[in-house]
C-alpha cells in the first residue's frame, strides 16, 4: 500500500494567541511558538495547524483577515515564520496554515476598493445588494448574532456576512476573485508549507438568488444555515481550488465543512477525487450544541461516529477530533474535571485516538484542561460572546443568566493561555496576558505533568506512540461492540484479522463489559487508564469510572 504521510499523522492545533509569548507583550507569537517544538516533538505530533498568523484588525482573532500575504505584527514577521517552518521541518514536524477563503476582514484592501462605489471594478467581489423597503435584501441571520446583512451608507447598498459586519463574504460566482484567492494560495504553497485547514469551506456557496429563509433560527443561539451551508454547487468550487492550488504539491488539506454527511464526505473526501484530504465535520458536537446541559450520550455519539467510521473506511479519510477553539473543553463538556479529571480525559482520548483517520489534539487537550472561570461579563474577549451578551440583554435576561450560559458555551474557554507552568502568568508571558490564564493551571500545567508518573499528557503521549507503532491502528476496520451499551463506548481496529479492541466507560458510575465474541487476554493489554485486575474474567467484567482499557486481540 502507498504510505501517505497525513494518514500516518497526528495534528496538534495551536492558537498562536495563547500559545507562548516570547517578547513580553501578553500575546503569542511565532517565535514563542519556536520556543515550544521541542516539547512538541517530544509529545511526537507529526503536524502543526496554525490558527490564522495574517495581518488582522482582530475583529475575530485572526480569522478576519486584511492581508494574506503579512503577518500580524503581534505575531512577527515573515522572516519569524519562515524561521519557524524551517526549524519545524528540521525536527521533522510539518506545518499547516488556516486558510480563510469565505470571507475576508473589512479593511482588506479588495472590501475598501469594493465599497467605495458601485462602479468598482472590484465591486464583484463581495456580495451587494440592495434593501427590500429599508430593510436588509432577505432575512438570513448572521452565524455570530444579528442580520447577516449590513447598509453601507455610502453607496446605500448592503452586504452580506455570514459571520460579524467586519467580516465580508467574498462572492465566489465571481472567476477573477477566485483566481487572486488561487494565486495567494498558490504563494504560501510556493513557500513549502504543507498544507491548510480551510476555513468555512462548505459556506463558499449561497443559494441561488439568495432566497429568504422559511425558519431563520434553528435553536434560540444557532441560527438557520439551509440557504449558505453545503449547497449544490459547492464542490465545484472545491474541485477547482483543488485543481489550481492543492493538487500540485504533496499537501495535506483539511476542510472544516459543517453540514456535510459520511455519505457526501465521499465526494469531499473520497481518493477517486482527489479534492480534500479530510474534513472536519460537525455531527458529534451537535449532540453538546443542541444542549449544553446534557450530559454524553454514549449511544448517539457512537451512532455518529460509527456512521463516519464505516461510510469513509476504505474510501476516504476521516479527520478524527473532540476539542477545537471554538468549542469549550471536552472534560468540561463530557467528562468530570472535578472528580475525575485525570480517567475522563484519558478516556474520552483513547475513544476517539485510534479509530481510522488523522487524530487533531488542541493544545491543552493533552493535559486535560478544563473551562476556565468567569466571574463578570466584561471577561469575555470572543466576538461571538460579546454579541451574545447584547442580544441576550436585548431580550431582557439577567446578567447571571448570561453568565451562566457563556461560561457553558463561550469559545473563551478553551482559548485561555497555555499553561506551561506553575509561575506567575502559567509561563506563557513575562507580563499579564490578553486573557487571563484559567486558575487551575498551578495544578494542571506541562512542567507538573512531564514529571508525574501519572498524568493526562504522558497518557497521550503514549497513544501517539501506540498509534504511530500498529499498521491495524492506521487502516484497520473499525467495528462497534456493544451497540447498545449507554456507558461503554467500545470497538476493534482490525487488519487481517488482527487489531486491537479499545473499551472505554465514559461515565462516572462503574459498568460493566460483556463480550463473548472476542477473546481478551491479561498478557495482551497494551494501554490502560487505571490498574487491571489481573483476576477479571476478561469475557465479562467491571469498569471503575472513566476507565479505559486497550487490548491487542486476533479475530476468533
Ligand atoms: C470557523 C473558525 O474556526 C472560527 O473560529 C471562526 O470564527 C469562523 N470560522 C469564521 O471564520
């Protein structure tokens, strides 16, 4: 078989924000980040994805974008990140930038030109149009609050932004905006990066026409996205972007495309095609998104995963993740940091690690971070948040009421700085930083958990190393066990009959595992999160809580 380097890979996600600040501003950078590849590479990640590093107003930290081609001057320069990439290559890690291609920020010079009047030649390339009776052009509602539409004074014309007013949707329809965002792509390629996260990308395309929407909410904080989201046409666009940029170099491209299912992830997705390399979907953090307050439900989420798992085996590729900047921390949302911080963590890791695909870890995730605290409203930072906060107000709910729900919900959560430490500022920064560090970090830092015997980043550690080891765990099937089981998630990663089986309790109560089919054996444990009863009768037996179990197995 032909050995592609990005199925063999495991991605850790940094936000350059939070991740190590070199020059005592408050605020990571590139070079801090330079500081940091030693401890990445002794975790043994193959990949870096860098959250966006281009120049920005910052509206949406960095995914707001005024130059593609600079980087924002808090971050370095582009000697800085050429430094970084030569010395990332030279421990043999690759790295991928974020590609924002949906939208840009408004000080971009193509929104500057296009606004300033309707005779621009770059007109085009942002979506104008005009109002219906002093009102926006249809009544499609903005991702992050409020109509998606905002009136340009001066030219007395709206445009349309699926994300804030300071970020633009560009209009694909038009062919000379998308050969420049070819060009760019083709420049940073040119550079020897190894590929992109693309933003948004299933939004590239809106509905004809751009019919209102029969519902424009979906639930009370999500607003509808049928008329933007995954719409007919929209591979095309894929299919030439792949064709005019990707396809000619050895990249690896990730696609972060809400709304597409296992079965059209093929078409994504799928080898024949030669599009993407993964996607990043969305279906498993509905199950959180739809309701914040639930807890996990182990049989939706292995329906979920199963579905992905058996559509792509053998046909594409799946990328495989529990935590990003945009969601809170999974420990907090699925496991239980308080009680059981170290088990959860590890657990849920060992569930999704090594089932098939390329395995993303954000930065944190290693050690098990949990929510941060809020305490007042004027903490939060995120854009998203903030105009939560105003729409929420608007609607007369109380500032406790607020509070709760964001400290639920907010992407702040998981975007407080990287604690390396137990000194002051986690040892992210000389000086107190853009957001406030999360306060356990005197407990839950990389320099206490590199020394413990035990702890949530020597435990992925060993998983990186397990899966990077066993050829079953890089292209085995996967087949769930007991289907219905509403606390055991457990499956096999087979090839030629010979794999491993992965048993995971995610809940805090005890169960138990019962299986006659397979044949476990003591001898054979290779990964385990609590100490194994060497007396269990291995066909039928107890989990502890959040206990995990990694077993090396033959087919009967
Ligand atoms: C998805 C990114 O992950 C998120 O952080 C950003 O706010 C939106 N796209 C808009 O670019």
């Amino acid at each position: 078989m032909e050995r592609i380097w990005w199925k063999d890979a495991v991605v850790y996600q940094i936000y350059p924000r939070s991740f190590m600040d070199s020059n005592g501003d408050g605020i990571g950078d590139l070079n801090g980040i330079g500081a940091r590849l030693d401890y990445l590479a002794w975790l043994g990640i193959s990949v870096i994805w860098l959250c966006p590093i281009y120049r920005s107003p910052n509206d949406d930290n960095g995914y707001d974008i005024s130059d593609y081609q600079a980087i924002l001057e808090e971050f370095g320069t582009m000697a800085d990140f050429d430094r970084l990439l030569a010395e990332a290559h030279r421990r043999g890690i690759r790295v991928i930038l974020d590609l924002v291609l949906n939208h840009t920020s408004d000080a971009h010079p193509w929104f500057i030109e296009s606004r300033s009047s309707r005779d621009s030649p770059l007109r085009d390339w942002y979506i104008w149009r005009d109002g219906r009776d002093g009102h926006p052009p249809n009544n499609w509602e903005s991702i992050f609050q409020g109509s998606a539409w905002t009136l340009d004074p001066a030219t007395g014309q709206y445009f349309l932004h699926l994300f804030t007013e300071r970020q633009p949707d560009l209009n694909w329809e038009n062919p000379a905006l998308r050969h420049a965002l070819y060009d760019m792509v083709r420049w940073w390629l040119g550079k020897g990066i190894d590929g992109f996260r693309i933003d948004a990308i299933s939004h590239l395309k809106k509905a004809p026409g751009l019919p209102d929407l029969p519902n424009p909410w979906g639930l009370p904080w999500v607003p509808s996205y049928e008329m933007h989201m995954n719409q007919p046409g929209v591979l095309d666009f894929v299919d030439e972007l792949s064709r005019e940029t990707f396809r000619h170099y050895d990249v690896m491209t990730v696609g972060e495309a809400n709304g597409v299912s296992p079965e059209q992830a093929v078409e994504w997705v799928g080898s024949a095609r030669r599009r993407l390399s993964m996607i990043l979907q969305f279906e498993h953090w509905t199950l959180w998104s739809r309701d914040p307050h639930a807890s996990l439900d182990v049989v939706a989420l292995r329906k979920i995963f199963t579905r992905w798992q058996r559509t792509l085996h053998g046909r594409g590729w799946n990328a495989l993740y529990l935590e990003n900047h945009d969601l809170p921390r999974v420990v907090s949302r699925w496991g239980d940091p308080a009680r059981h911080r170290y088990e959860s963590a590890t657990a849920l890791a060992t569930m999704y690690f090594l089932m098939e695909g390329t395995p993303f870890i954000y930065q944190g995730q290693e050690l098990g971070m949990a929510n941060t605290e809020f305490h007042d409203l004027a903490e939060f930072d995120d854009v998203f948040a903030r105009n939560r906060i105003a729409q929420m107000r608007s609607e007369g709910r109380s500032d406790t009421d607020i509070l709760a729900e964001l400290a639920l919900t907010a992407r702040d959560n998981s975007r407080t700085p990287m604690p390396w430490d137990d000194t002051a500022n986690a040892g992210f920064s000389t000086t107190t930083p853009w957001l406030t560090v999360n306060p356990e970090y005197r407990e839950v830092n990389v320099a206490a958990q590199r020394a413990a015997s035990r702890s949530v980043l020597h435990y992925y550690r060993d998983l990186i190393a397990l899966r990077a080891a066993e050829p079953a765990l890089l292209d085995g099937r996967y087949d769930a066990l007991l289907e219905s089981n509403r606390k055991v998630y457990a499956y096999t990663r087979l090839r030629d009959g010979r794999g491993f089986a992965i048993i995971c309790n995610l809940s805090a109560a005890p169960a138990r595992y019962r299986h006659r089919g397979l044949v476990l054996r003591h001898e054979a444990l290779v990964l385990a999160n609590h100490d194994v009863n060497l007396h269990d009768d291995l066909t039928q037996f107890a989990l502890r809580p959040y206990e995990a179990r990694v077993y090396r197995v033959e087919a009967g």
